[in-house]
C-alpha cells in the first residue's frame, strides 16, 4: 500500500497510475488519507486567513466541516450521474474518486491565489479518478462531473435570478446585523421589491432586525467600486435636498450602515478618475442586489484571498 506522501505525488503528477494502483483500497482507506489532508489544510487556512479576520479556530473548523459535507454529499449526487452514464463499479469507487481527488485543493488550496488553480487541478484529478475507477470513456467522465456541478449552480441562479449569489462583508459598518466574514445571500432586483426604511417603517417591513431592505450597490454607478452593503432609507427625487444640504443631482435612494452615525451620501467619498467624490444618491441600477440571509464566517476565504490579492500589488508596485 502506498503511504500518504507517494499518494499525495502520485495524484498530484501521476493520477492514472496512481488511481489504478488504488481500486483495490477500501472506502476507509480513502477516508482516512482526505480527513488526514483535509485537517492539515483547514490548520494551515486559519493560520493565513488569522491576520485577516482573528478567528483561526473558527476559520479551521468551518473549512473541516465544509469539507467533508461537500464530499459525501457531492460524492452521492455525483454517483447518480455516474450511474445514469454508465458506471457500474458501485458507489463506493465514485467516493473514492472525489476523496483522493481532492488532493490538489488539500495541499495547495490554503494558499491564496494558488487556490484557485488547485480547484481546477482538483476537478480533472476527480475526473481521471472516475475514468479509472469506474472504467468509464474520458468524454462520460467529464460529463459526469461538469453536470454534477453545473446543476447546483444553476438552480440557486433560477430561484435568485443571479449568478451572483453571495457577498462578503468587509466592514463593521452594518454592525450588529451584520459582522465582517459574513456572507450574506442575495436575490437580483428585478426579483423583488426594495422597501426603504421609511416604507417599512409604515408598512412593518423589516430585514436584519431594522425597517427596510439591506442593498448592494455600486457607488456612483462605477464598475471598478467595491460594492457597499448598506441600508436603503428613503427616495429622492431630483432636486430635492439630500443628506448635507445640496440639492439631489438625480433620483434614487439615500443608503445608510446601520452602524454609521451618518448617511453614505454626507459620509462617503468614492475614487473617481476626476479624484474623489461624494456617493451620490443610489440610482435602481446600480443596485446589484437586495440582501436576504446572513451566513456566519462563510465569507472569511473571501476576505483572505481580497487582501493577500491586495498586499502583493502593493509588494510589486
């Protein structure tokens, strides 16, 4: 039997061979090796990500968990189309698959931006891994898989109406209602109405413990903004006096932080090639989404990768 270091080299540059080599292992054999990977890359995740946001333990459990979830129920749900095309080795040799697989992202995927081609390294070792262990053509294998996948992403795109389906929280400007590394899940606008504060305040519409709907928008309109996830609270039209006393340049809402003492439109200021600007008043489309559930700590990996992504542009410039 291969130990755990040939295994990992093996799946790594060799994965045929080394996928042949292991039909003959048991399904605790392979649950062994991804727990014993998973752990050192949920340990070496919480350490990167611990400048970031201050909750190691936290970061390492969510990973650990996340990670042995997302295997065995994607490695059943991946079965079924396995099956459908063809495979007939059994259940457990798709596990195995997924489990040795998920070598790439295991000892690679804690490291921000390097993550990112662990994934897909991940993804065509899951494919050989299914080619050998259940016989099956390169073409079915890589239907299998990119079905697999394709279709939990389409359907929460169908039920949100965007593929956008999450944003990170980044600033303590929402608190309490919202912490930074919460993810917060979204549905597109023309999906839903926006009720802003005052209007919830008359029709008892509510959304994170305050009246009124939570926005995402773009500042300004500008692409290139980081969007802001903020309250919206009441209409202006045209002309009429916003927060700071100058007439609204065009309609839209006037947004707050539920933490702010004042308004976005008064308090902040975006980059513009013409320097920096008020934020003006949020015009509809530029809201990108409306906020609908807050999900604890799922946004940390997100927040690491922004902000190593950040230190290494300034490390060039």
């Amino acid at each position: 039997m291969l130990s755990v270091i040939d295994r990992i080299k093996g799946f790594l540059f060799s994965p045929t061979k080394t996928f042949d080599v292991s039909k003959e292992d048991t399904l605790g054999n392979a649950v062994i090796y991804f727990i014993t990977l998973l752990m050192i890359c949920a340990v070496l995740s919480s350490i990167v990500g611990w400048p970031v946001f201050r909750y190691g333990v936290t970061m390492a459990f969510l990973i650990f968990l996340l990670g042995l979830l997302s295997v065995f129920i994607g490695g059943l749900w991946t079965h079924m189309w396995v099956y459908l095309f063809g495979g007939r080795k059994g259940v457990t040799q798709t596990l195995k698959a997924l489990l040795y697989g998920a070598t790439p992202g295991c000892v690679l995927g804690w490291i921000p931006i390097v993550g990112i081609i662990a994934v897909v390294w991940g993804f065509i070792v899951q494919i050989v891994g299914i080619k050998q262990l259940q016989e099956m053509p390169t073409i079915r294998a890589v239907l299998v898989l990119s079905i697999a996948i394709s279709i939990p992403l389409s359907v929460p795109f169908a039920a949100t109406g965007t593929w956008r389906l999450g944003f990170t929280v980044e600033s303590w400007s929402m608190k309490p209602n919202m912490h930074p590394g919460d993810l917060i899940i979204v549905v597109a606008p023309h999906r839903t109405s926006i009720e802003t504060y005052e209007e919830g305040k008359m029709l008892d519409h509510s959304s994170f413990n305050e009246y009124g709907d939570v926005i995402i928008y773009r500042p300004n309109g500008l692409s290139s903004a980081t969007p802001i996830i903020h309250r919206a609270m009441y209409w202006v039209e045209e002309g009429e006096e916003i927060p700071g006393g100058k007439p609204a340049p065009h309609a839209g809402y006037i947004t707050k932080g539920d933490n702010n003492p004042g308004y976005d439109q008064q308090s902040l200021r975006v980059d513009t090639v013409n320097g920096r600007v008020p934020v003006e008043p949020v015009k509809p489309e530029w809201v990108v989404a409306v906020a609908k559930v807050r999900v604890p700590y799922l946004g940390y990996p997100s927040l690491i990768l922004k902000d190593t992504t950040q230190k290494i542009k300034g490390f060039i410039s």
